[in-house]
C-alpha cells in the first residue's frame, strides 16, 4: 500500500508551488488552452480525418525525404521506390490507427494492400515527373527534385484521402 505522503510529493526546485495547487503550471495551463483542439481533432467528421491525414502526411513524407536522400547514391529511381515503399507501410499504418480510427475494423494485411495499391499511383506519378524533370532539363539539385516530389505527391494526396476514407476505413470496410 502507498504512504499517502508519497502521492504527493513535491517537485525539486519548485519552491515557490509548495502549497499552492490552485496556480497551474505553464504546460498545464498550455494543455488546458489545448484541451479543445484535442477533442476536435480526435472527432471523425471530414474536417478532422483531414486535418489527421495532413499531419500523417508530413510525418510519412520527412521519413520519405530522409530515405531519399540517404539511397540517392543508389540513383534517383531506386531511391524513390524505397523511400515510396517504407513511407508508404508507415503511413498506410497511422492512417489506419490515427487518422481513420479503423484499427479494429480494417486488418494490417487490408489497410497495406488497399492503401498501398492506391499509393501505386503515387509512386508512378513521381516516378514520371523524375524522369521527364531529367529528360527535359538534365540533373537537378536533390532539392528541386524533393519539390517536385512534393507537389506531385500533394496533388495524389487529396485524391487518396477521398479513395481512403470513402473506399478503404469505411464503417462498410469492417472486415470478418
């Protein structure tokens, strides 16, 4: 059993808190100003699976732009498939659990496969722009080519945020 003492014990150097639990603190004053974007945000109307689906967007695409720039010695193309296919199973992944809320209803297996089959154009998309960018105007700087990947990859990301949440983490989506 615990001392009733130790459930309340003073922080090192908070001296000026001692016996004053009615001042909150500068990060439980932040989590209360944030305690209403919290419950928005975890809510599963369109708005907020978006909002959840840009920010899974951007956590997939730094892992992606960490990848390619990692294998570009490896050449572009093949730096592009890696860096798609592991950023893809991440995000397919958090879309699944994050974004969507569908972890119980839509299985590992299914949310790879769909997703991933749905990412295949993404994947195409970028690599086309890869090459035309070097058949057109020769070798650009990794930057020039992170951009491109950037604006092709956005333009497919709306695209797949409709497939997704109307076709692969529906409530009709739940699997035996």
């Amino acid at each position: 059993m615990t001392c009733p003492s130790l459930l309340r014990r003073p922080v090192v150097g908070s001296g000026a808190r001692e016996g004053r639990d009615d001042v909150p603190t500068a990060f439980e004053h932040g989590r209360q100003l944030l305690a209403p974007l919290r419950v928005r945000l975890h809510q599963d109307d369109a708005r907020a699976q978006f909002v959840r689906f840009v920010v899974v967007g951007g956590v997939s695409s730094a892992l992606y732009a960490v990848m390619f720039i990692a294998l570009g010695g490896l050449g572009d193309q093949t730096a592009n498939l890696v860096g798609a296919i592991v950023s893809t199973l991440v995000a397919n992944e958090m879309h699944r659990r994050l974004t969507f809320h569908a972890g119980q209803q839509v299985s590992w297996v299914t949310a790879q496969w769909e997703g991933g089959g749905l990412a295949v154009i993404g994947l195409v998309a970028t690599s086309l722009a890869l090459a035309g960018v070097h058949a057109l105007i020769g070798d650009v700087g990794t930057v020039a080519q992170l951009c491109l990947i950037a604006a092709v990859t956005g333009a497919i990301g709306l695209v797949r945020f409709v497939a997704l949440r109307s076709w692969v983490f529906t409530s009709s989506a739940s699997r035996p």
